[in-house]
C-alpha cells in the first residue's frame, strides 16, 4: 500500500475527458451494463464505469439516484438483474459479499452496523478476515488459531491506536458517539486489509471536529495506496477531497469528472435542478 510511484494513481487522472463512461489509466473495479430493478423501477443501469486505483472517487446524484443499491450490488449484498463487474482484472459479477470482501473490497454503511452490545474491540475482532474461531477448527490447531487472534488483536489495537479510539477500546459501542461510531466502522472495514474501500456516507451524522478527522483519514489512506469510492450528499466533503466524481440520476451514471468540473456540468444541474423541481427538496439539497 504505498502510492510512491512517482505520479500518484489519483494525479494521472489529470487530463482524463471528463464524459460519462470515460476510462481511466489504471482502473481497479469496471462496471459493465449493470442493472437492477425493482419491479417496474429501474434502480440502476450504470452502462460503463471506472474507477481509478489509489484515487479517491465520490459517488453523488439526487436521493434515489441509485447509489446505495449499486454499492449493494457490487458488494454482494444484493443481486443484479444483468451486467458484469471486475474487479483488479478478474471478475467479481455475482460475488456473495464474504468472498467480495475476500478479494479486498470491502464497504460500510449508511447506518452503522456495529454491535452496540459489544465492546470496541470485540467489534474490530467480528470484522476480522475468515472468523475462523473453535467450532470450525479442529482441536489440533487450537494453538494456531490462538495465534492468529494475537495478531487480529494486535492488527485491531494499531487501528484503534490510529484513529484515537484506544481509550474506548473495552467501551461497549452503544455508548460511542455517531461520529466515534463511524470511526469505528472505518477502522473495521480495514481489518480486512483491503484493497479498496466503499463508505456509504461516511460522514452522515458527524460533528464538523470528527468530520474534519474523518475526511483526514481517508485522504492519509488514499495516501498509503488505498482505493475508496464514497457516497455523500455534503457538496464541501465531495470537493475536499475527493480526486473525482461521478454522478448518478435515475439509476444512470449522467456525469463523471474532476471536482472542480461537476458543478458546471449542465447535466448535473438538470439532475439536481429536475428533483427540486419535481419534489420538495431534501434537507442537504436545499443547504446547497
Ligand atoms: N429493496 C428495494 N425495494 C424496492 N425499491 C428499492 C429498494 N431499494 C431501493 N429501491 C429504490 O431504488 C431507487 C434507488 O434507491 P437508492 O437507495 O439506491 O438511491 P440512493 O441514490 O442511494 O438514494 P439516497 O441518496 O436517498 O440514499 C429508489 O427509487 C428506491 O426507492
């Protein structure tokens, strides 16, 4: 995990055309005719999609734009009704979501997913890779399997370390704040050591102290080589950091491109626009 190569992944997508579909210099997961519907409603058609390995890329559109239903499906938490995705060369269509995360792709949620009855550790160990535990080993290799909880533990306290939850480490998560929450399904997503990560509005109920820690956190990963796609409606988080984005309306990708160029692009006014027009808009839209 090391983005010392000169340019970095996220820097060569300097240049790129940004147009819907675009190909990026060195993609790690490529999204092919993906669809899914929900009876007659199309939730997603995303026809073509890159995204670049070691960047960091925000995925924007309107409330059901379709955003969450495709981090679903690329995940394996649901299943497409057609389309093909790979992921670092090899396909990943279809992948149950354990064997997705096996591959290094690993996401989080809109709301978090962290057993609020267990404590801060015991949360990290749940995500560790495998949850290979005694029912499934035989007794042989008890000691082996001890081993390996040493270093799940071990690999948990430098995360809890890195993102300054330490001192809550035997805490139970119920009693974390939303924003401590959130760091701490960060800090699980990486126990896997992943290769990319997806956060399904990571700063969605953060004070503006841990947003600015959060948002550092992942440029400092993006940093060490880590790929991440994040979904988020705050238009400054989306250009602080991210390298590029890509917008989605009605199940379709409509635009995709550096920061700075999205605000202009007249199709993701007409998607912004076209939902305010249609329907009261939401809070986060009406702020912008
Ligand atoms: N399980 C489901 N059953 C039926 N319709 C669904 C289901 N999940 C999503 N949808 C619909 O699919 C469309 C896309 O929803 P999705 O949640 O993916 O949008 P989104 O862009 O993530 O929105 P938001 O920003 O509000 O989270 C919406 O019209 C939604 O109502």
């Amino acid at each position: 995990m090391t983005a010392d190569r000169g340019v970095s992944d996220a820097g060569r997508l300097s240049g790129i055309v940004p147009e819907p579909g675009v190909r990026k210099p060195d993609p790690l997961l490529v999204l092919d005719q993906v669809t899914r519907t929900f009876g007659g409603l199309v939730a997603v058609r995303v026809e073509h999609l890159e995204m670049q390995r070691g960047a960091i890329t925000a995925l924007i559109g309107p409330n059901g734009a379709g955003k969450t239903t495709l981090f679903n499906v690329i995940s394996g938490f649901d299943r497409a009704d057609g389309g093909s995705w790979s992921f670092d060369g090899q396909p990943l269509t279809g992948s149950p979501a354990h064997r997705v995360a096996r591959r290094g792709l690993v996401r989080t949620f809109q709301l978090t997913r962290t057993p609020a009855r267990l404590t801060v550790m015991e949360n990290m160990l749940l995500a560790a890779p495998g949850q290979r535990g005694e029912r499934t080993l035989p007794a042989l290799l008890r000691p082996l399997w001890r081993g390996q909880e040493r270093d799940f533990e071990r690999r948990a306290d430098e995360l809890l370390d890195r993102f300054r939850l330490a001192p809550l480490r035997d805490d139970h998560a119920g009693t974390l704040s939303g924003g401590q929450r959130k760091l701490l399904e960060l800090a699980r997503a990486l126990m896997a050591r992943p290769v990319m990560i997806m956060l399904d509005e990571p700063m969605a109920g953060v004070n503006p102290a841990l947003t600015q820690s959060l948002l550092g956190h992942i440029t400092q990963l993006r940093d060490e080589g880590l790929t991440v796609c994040f979904v988020e409606h705050d238009m400054d988080v989306v250009m602080g950091i991210s390298d590029w984005v890509a917008v989605m309306a009605d199940g379709r990708l409509v635009a995709e491109g550096p920061p700075h160029t999205i605000g202009k692009n007249a199709a993701v006014v007409d998607a912004y626009l076209g939902k305010r027009h249609d329907e009261p808009g939401t809070a986060t839209e009406e702020e912008e």
